[in-house]
C-alpha cells in the first residue's frame, strides 16, 4: 500500500513539473540563444562547480533531488545542498529556473 502511495506521490510531482517545464517552452524562455557578453551570465557559470554542473545537467534531463542521490556516489543532503548552491547561484526558484538559466548559460542544450 505504501508503495501505491509513494508512485501515486511520485506521478503528481512528475506531472507538476512537467506541466512548468511545459509551461517555460511555451512562454519561449528556452530559445537557443547565446548570453551577451556583458552579461552576468558570463560570470554565473563560472561561479558553478564541476559537481554543481553535473547536477545542473541532471536536473536538466528531469531528475529530482532524490533520483540525484541515488547515484552512489551522491549522498541525498549532499544532493539537496548542491540544488540549493545551483538556486541561489543562478538567482532561481526552481527546475524550470534551473533549465531556462542552463540553456541560456550554456550549460545544457
């Protein structure tokens, strides 16, 4: 029963947050388009660690926090931390944020 719950759980949040990245596509924010120069973009993505980039790639293609950690070589705080760095970092909210800043940056495609 509590593994219904938890896929249950699970397919909601997934169906959120497709619904926001849906959302970005459609408002136009993950045009390909390269970061002015001037710009601090220049400099945010330079701020990102090594580890902070891998993260940032693997929000790209959709994982959650969780799925992150169960990487074996990524505590679940150690991924929660890195997310909150890469928030904060690129001046986000959320995956969306995240993705939309990536692509601008370079970072992702």
């Amino acid at each position: 029963m509590e593994a219904a719950m938890e896929c249950i759980r699970v397919r909601r949040v997934l169906e959120i947050q497709t619904r926001e990245l849906r959302q970005c596509v459609l408002d136009g924010v993950l045009l390909l388009r390269k970061p002015a120069a001037n710009s601090r973009t220049s400099s945010g993505a330079a701020q990102l660690t090594k580890r902070e980039i891998e993260v940032v790639r693997l929000i790209v293609g959709g994982m959650s926090t969780g799925e992150i950690a169960s990487n074996p070589h990524i505590a679940f705080k150690t991924a929660a931390a890195h997310r909150s760095q890469i928030l904060q970092k690129l001046e986000v909210t959320n995956a969306p944020g995240v993705v939309r800043e990536a692509v601008a940056r370079g970072i992702a495609s």
